[in-house]
C-alpha cells in the first residue's frame, strides 16, 4: 500500500495554485512557486468511473530522486496513489487506480510530487462518471458564443451542454446530471449531455 498523503482543502481553482505553494505535512513551513509547475502533459483515459486504472506520462518534469503520483479533488485534498519511474531526462510514466471513494459530482486532478511530497506538476482534470458514464456539475448556465448553451461549474470548468435544457437561459443557476463527452459537435472540449437539469 502506498503512503496516504493528504492535502490540504482547497476551494477554488485558482486557490488548488495557491494553496499547492504550501507544502504537505512532511515539510509544512517550505514554500516553492506557484509558477514552478508542470503540466502532466498525459493521463489516459480522461474520464471513468472509480477504480478506473489511468496510464500517466510527462516529458517535462524536473530531475527528481523519486516522483510520487497523487490525485484528488479542489475541495477535499489530495493523496498519494502510488510512483512513478522518471527516466534521465526527467520523462515520467505511472499507472495507478482511480480511488474507489472518488464521487461523480467532481473532477479528479493527478499530481506529480517530489520525494518530500512537493507538487512539481499537475494534470487537466479528470471526470469521474458513474457506471453510465454520468456525472454531476452544479453551476451556472452561460452563452460563450458557441452553437450549444455551456455550463461553468463551481471549479470554473466549461462544459457544453446537450439535450432538453427546458426552459433554462444564461445566468441561471442549475444541477446538471448527464452522459460525458470529451468532444461534440458544439464545440471541441468536455460536453454534457443532460439527462436531467434542475434550479439550483
């Protein structure tokens, strides 16, 4: 079993590049920059439900002594799920399970950090679906330009939404249930397409 690894809660999107300039319980009083991470250029697949087994690799990480993997939400930390092997040139590759705790009401976001549990780069979110490949987002309807209304959810994430959205308009606040896309005809990027749509 790997060291379970918690982070602190965090709030918003922008608070997870804040916040992570804190360190984790190893090394509490350390401060590192903000704009010091990386992007973990790959996890595949994208979305699952929980369990689901995830493949990471990166090109463009730090030379570190040991580079463990993380992943966890905005609002309820982070923790450790396993290592990964980095190769000279600072190359990373991992595979590691989705939590079994993980709920499909929010994104997953996968962590690289350091050997003393400092984040060096950070990943486009992952969604957790439910066995139908549902999720759930709750936010506020808006007009981005594009052919299909779009959501943005608590964390700020753009979704397009699709299927019968009623009577709902921009501005509107709302809890979305639906089946997840990466990709549809509305534009290129997450899409949602609603099953069910309630005022928040």
């Amino acid at each position: 079993m790997p060291d379970q690894r918690v982070v602190p809660p965090i709030t918003t999107l922008a608070g997870l590049f804040a916040l992570l300039t804190l360190a984790t319980a190893d090394v509490a009083a350390q401060i590192f920059r903000a704009d010091s991470l990386r992007q973990v250029q790959s996890v595949v697949p994208r979305s699952g439900p929980p369990g689901t087994q995830i493949s990471i690799s990166s090109v463009n990480l730090p030379l570190e002594a040991r580079v463990h993997i993380a992943v966890g939400t905005l609002f309820a930390g982070f923790e450790t799920v396993g290592e990964a092997a980095q190769g000279e040139l600072g190359e990373i590759s991992a595979s590691v399970h989705i939590p079994t705790g993980a709920t499909w009401d929010r994104p997953l976001y996968v962590i690289a950090l350091n050997g003393v549990f400092m984040p060096i780069g950070i990943s486009d979110p992952f969604h957790v679906t439910d066995a139908n490949g549902m999720i759930r987002r709750v936010g506020r309807v808006t007009d981005e330009g594009w052919p299909c209304l779009t959501l943005r959810d608590e964390n700020d994430l753009l979704y397009s939404l699709t299927g019968e959205l009623g009577t709902f308009r921009p501005g509107d606040q709302v809890v979305v249930d639906g089946t997840y896309a990466r990709a549809s005809s509305c534009r290129d990027g997450s899409t949602i397409g609603v099953t069910r749509i309630e005022a928040r």
